[in-house]
C-alpha cells in the first residue's frame, strides 16, 4: 500500500470536492439521466497527476462517459484551474477511472445470498 503525505491527501480532497461540482454541473448538459460521483481522487507524489475514481449509475454506461470525459479533459483541468488555482501552483493532469468497487461488493452479496 502506498503512503500518501498529508499535503496529497489534501490536494486530492480539494480536487475530489471540485470535480464533483464541475461534473454536477456539466452532467445536465452532457450525461442528462446518469448519476456520476467522484469516489476518491489519488494525487502523485509530484503532485503531476490527479486520478479520479468515477462511480457512475447505471454502471452500463461507464465506458461511453469515460470516453467522453477524456474528450472534454482539457476543458475539465482549465475548470478545475479557476476553481482552485488560488490553492495550488500547478494543476494536475487529470486521469479518469472507473470504480467498481460497488459492482464487486453487489456480486459478493449475490454470491453470498
């Protein structure tokens, strides 16, 4: 398990907060009628690359938003850059995941049932 620093913990709970509200706000124009959350984000320890794990509901549409959000990335960053420009130097570069740690924990209870 890697150690992350108290500095990169709280970068990346600032970006966490800010992505979910810029993704809040472009998910009604973008993926109307699908539920994206930010799950947790993990910052490199050159603070270089920010990587955002997605929760998105349904979950079949997972791949389609991924690939649209790398689409609009350096939109996203230039965002995120007005939000928390104050804060930080550099902006990372964001990298988007998929987290499917709620689709394991629905087929473990389902194996388990």
């Amino acid at each position: 398990m890697e150690q992350y620093s108290t500095r990169q913990n709280k970068i990346a709970r600032l970006i966490q907060r800010e992505m979910a509200d810029i993704l809040l706000k472009i998910n009604k124009t973008h993926f109307s009628g699908k539920l994206i959350s930010v799950t947790i984000v993990r910052v490199t320890k050159d603070l270089g690359i920010a990587r955002v794990y997605l929760s998105i509901f349904p979950s079949e549409y997972g791949e389609e938003i991924l690939k649209e959000l790398t689409t609009i990335n350096k939109q996203l960053r230039g965002e995120l850059g007005r939000k928390v420009g104050k804060s930080l130097r550099v902006i990372p570069a964001l990298e988007f995941y998929i987290d499917d740690s709620l689709d394991y924990i629905e087929k473990i209870d389902k194996l388990l049932d």
